[in-house]
C-alpha cells in the first residue's frame, strides 16, 4: 500500500515538473524497490516528454467522415409515410373488429312478451314483495352495522392514543 502511495507521489511530481519533495526522497532512499520505481517513472517520463508521436489519420477517414455528414443530412421521408399508412391500416382493421364484434355482444333483439299474466301470479309476487320487505333489511343492516361499531371503537382507541401521546 505504501508502494503504490509512493509511486503515485513520485507520479505526481514528475507531471509538475518539480523535484521530490524531502519526506518522498527519504521514502524513495528507504527501499532499492521504490528506487527502482523512481528510475523507470523518470526514464518513462523523459521518453514521453522528447519523442511525441505525431497522429496518424488513416488516407480514407476524410473521405468516410464526409460521406456519413452527407448520409445524416439527407431527409428520410419514406419511413414516416411508411409509419402513418401502418397506423392508418391498424384503425380500419380494429374498427372493422368492432363492427363486427358489436352485434354479437348486444344480443338478440327479442319482443316484449304479449298476453297478460294471471291475477294469481299478481297477488304471489305482493306477498313476496311483502316477506322481503320485512326479512331483508335486518339481514342487509346487520354488516353495516357491526362496521360502523368497529370503526366507532377505531375512532375512540385513536383518540385515546392521541391523548395519552400529548405531553
């Protein structure tokens, strides 16, 4: 780990231009592998800095680079016609589908029943209107009711919370 910091600080100092400070030359003295370091760093860096490599551009690349400006310039209109007939043709067939579908969801038509129903089949449906009216309602109120005494007891128990949490 101490290596690697040393190095990095030697590193460092050679990008600067600067001479190693005195606590990094008492570091780099310590170990012949940190010396050893320091000579390679400072042949690399001398060999870097007097022999800069000139770019290379290959003999084509202008001629490539041009030819893909004038590609991206050039407007694409066949592919957005192209998109606007697909959408056109998916609204035609769904509404066909639609049409085709609806008739057969709605169901025959058939005509009110005619003839008239017995007195009979009158007075049975009073009665049974009449045992409903009376049986239901307990039986339809009963939920609501258990639900509406368990969320009085809510409502009280969140009070009582509130309170004792109040200072």
């Amino acid at each position: 780990m101490m290596t690697w910091f040393t190095s990095y600080r030697i590193s460092a100092a050679l990008d600067s231009g600067h001479k190693p400070s005195a606590s990094l030359r008492e570091s780099i003295n310590r170990s012949e592998e940190v010396q050893g370091l320091e000579l390679d760093m400072t042949a690399l860096d001398r060999a870097l800095r007097q022999e800069r490599p000139e770019p290379q551009t290959p003999p084509g690349m202008h001629r490539s680079i041009m030819r893909a400006v004038r590609v991206a310039q050039r407007p694409e209109a066949a592919p957005h016609e192209l998109a606007v007939l697909r959408w056109v043709a998916a609204t035609v067939v769904a509404a066909l589908v639609v049409m085709a579908v609806w008739p057969g969801l709605r169901g025959p038509r058939r005509p009110p029943a005619q003839g008239r129903q017995s007195l009979a089949a009158a007075t049975t449906a009073l009665e049974l209107s009449s045992q409903l009216a009376q049986t239901v309602p307990p039986a339809v109120v009963a939920p609501l009711s258990d639900e509406l005494e368990r969320l009085n007891r809510d409502l009280d128990n969140t009070a009582q919370f509130i309170l004792a949490s109040l200072p």
